[in-house]
C-alpha cells in the first residue's frame, strides 16, 4: 500500500504546539457512511443491451470489481464526490483505491486522481498528491476533523491511454481494512493442460461481465476452442501449436460455419466484443 504526499503547510511554534495539545485530547473514530453522491456517473450498454451502472455506491460497496465512473465529456477535473455520515465523527484517515483496480490493463486504460482536494464542514481543507499505482492509498489527515460530511474535488489527473473516464473502485475511512487487489487473471491452458479452456462455451450464453475476467490471450484461445472442437482446421502457427497439443483436437477438412450451434456462434461474437474492448493484439 501507498501513503500520498500531502502538501506542506507552514505554522508558528504556537500553532503547531496548539494543535499537538488539541491532538491529545481527540480520539480518531471510525465513521459509518449514510451516503454518497457524485456529480456525475457514467452507465454503459453493451450491444446484447445489457445495462453496467458505475454509480458512485460502487465505492462503497467493499468490491474492487466494481467502481464509480464519472460521465464528463473530457478531463473530469473539478468533479466532486459528497460522503455523508449517519452522524458527525472525528476522523483523521480516508483511504482510496484509485483508478480501476479490477485488473492492471482497466488501471491504466482509464483516468486517475493524481490531486484531490478534500474539504470539512468547517470550510478547512487538506490537499493531497496521490502515488500512480494500484492498490492502497492512504490518505493521513493533518489533524483530526470533526465533520458530518467531507467534499472530494478532482484536481488533477493521470491520464488513461485509452479513456478519458477517472475511475476510483473504493473508498473507506477503516485503517484497518484492506481488499485484495487486482483478482488474479485466469492464465491461458498450456499443452499439458487437457481441459477445455471455457467448457461451457458451446451450453450456455456467455456474458461479458464473466469474460472480463480473463486475459486477452486466454479470450483468444477460449473464441478459437469453440471452433477447435469442431476440428477447424487453424491457419495461424500460433493456434496449430496449441491446439495440437490439445488430446481432444483432431484436425478436420470439412469444416463449416453450420457446425456451430446458435449459443456457439453468439458466444463467439460475445468474446470477440470483449477482445476488441481490450483492444486485444490477438485479433487477426
């Protein structure tokens, strides 16, 4: 986990011997959150019409794989997120798990808060920089606030190499409480592995959401099984490697698209629409 660089502010000896005194006499709680609201939230339809709502409850639902989305036409700088506790508490801790934190390649194809300002019911503020890496960031305020809500700004941001959309997956004011980042991706079969990479494939519709959780290289692999198992013959050398080494595969000549059901040929669009979401270098 990482600790974000807060920007320094300058006190008197007086000050800074107030505060410490202040300090002594306030202990840190953990405040439940009654909600939250962002300015914006972004909802996607893929092209079977199914609905992916990245609504700002996403960062507080205690899941990496999910996340709040903004939905500004550009550089979402400026937007705001409003956390509104059940009542007022005093807190010294936010942590954030910037960015999209379901997989490594989601992380950098979108925006990310590099500076967020946050802001008390007394009006103060605290400015911090965050690291650009995924995981655990730490937020560790200057001092305890007590405060009803805090005010999130976006000041500023890493930009994603393929969407413009800032992302963050989590958020939580526990110290204590960590989520598992990035699950671990599925990894492609190799030639001693005789399973079926998908063996549901040709019994039921696959979804989208499932599919996101496998590489680019494994989709690759689990579109071109579905032909495999009706011994397509492959042109491509990287495909003949593989699949010869699959006991199952046996090569055929009399291929056709009439081999394949109607749950085979649309699980091959379905996988192939998440491909060229990833922008996949396997496609050919």
């Amino acid at each position: 986990m990482a600790e974000a660089v807060k920007e320094l502010s300058y006190f008197s000896e007086d000050d800074v011997a107030s505060s410490a005194a202040n300090e002594e006499t306030i202990t840190p709680q953990i405040p439940v959150v009654a909600s939250i609201y962002a300015d914006t939230a972004l909802t996607e339809t893929d092209k079977y019409g199914n609905q992916y709502y990245h609504t700002s409850d996403k960062m507080i639902d205690g899941s990496l794989s999910t996340c709040w989305t903004d939905n500004v036409n550009g550089y979402a700088v400026g937007q705001k997120i409003d956390v509104t506790f059940n009542d007022s508490y005093a807190i010294n801790y936010l942590g954030v798990y910037n960015g999209h934190q379901r997989r490594s390649d989601l992380y950098y194809e979108n925006d990310r808060i590099s500076q967020m300002t946050v802001t008390f019911d007394d009006g103060s503020t605290e400015v911090f920089n965050l690291p650009d890496q995924m995981g655990l960031t730490q937020l560790f305020f200057s001092k305890v606030h007590q405060t009803k809500q805090i005010h999130i700004t976006i000041d500023d941001l890493y930009g994603g190499n393929t969407w413009h959309d800032v992302v963050i997956s989590e958020l939580t004011f526990d110290p204590s409480v960590t989520y598992a980042v990035a699950p671990v991706q599925k990894t492609p079969a190799t030639a001693q592995n005789y399973n079926y990479i998908n063996a549901a494939s040709n019994s039921r519709y696959l979804s989208e959401n499932e599919l996101w959780e496998y590489d680019t290289w494994t989709l690759y692999l689990m579109r071109n099984e579905i032909y495999a198992r009706h011994g397509y013959p492959f042109q491509h050398q990287d495909l003949k490697n593989y699949f010869a080494g699959q006991s199952w595969y046996t090569r055929g000549t009399g291929f056709s698209d009439s081999c394949l059901s109607d749950i085979e040929k649309t699980n091959i669009q379905t996988i192939l629409s998440v491909e060229e979401q990833m922008g996949s270098s396997y496609l050919k």
